[in-house]
C-alpha cells in the first residue's frame, strides 16, 4: 500500500462527547425503533400527548463534557 491509499483510509477523529442520537421515548419506557437526523423530526413524530418525549443521548459513552 502506498502512501496515498493509506490516507484515504485515515478518518478524521471525532470526539465522542459530541456523537449525540435524538430519539424518541415512548410511554412504555422505550426507545422509538427509529433514529431521528434533527430535534425537529423527532417532535414531528412524537405523540407527545400520550406520554412520548425526544430524547437526545450519547450511544457512545455515557460521559460528561
């Protein structure tokens, strides 16, 4: 392997503090079976009137920032 395959397969490192999920917590208690790509389409979906909330979690780590 030469060296410019070996930067196409470098990633640019993230911090996982900030690989935030937005779901949706049901009123059973758990997690929609979906994910959500904003806040926004979360509540859109949500049946916040039956007890459903959005949610934002860190599937990664359960760290502080």
């Amino acid at each position: 392997m030469n060296s410019t395959d070996s930067s196409a397969l470098a990633t640019e490192w993230t911090d996982p503090r900030d690989e935030i999920e937005i779901g949706v917590l049901m009123a059973n208690g758990r997690l929609a079976p979906r994910r959500f790509s904003s806040h926004a389409e979360a509540q859109a979906w949500a049946h916040e009137d039956e007890g459903e909330r959005v949610v934002e979690m860190n599937a990664v780590c359960s760290c502080d920032s």
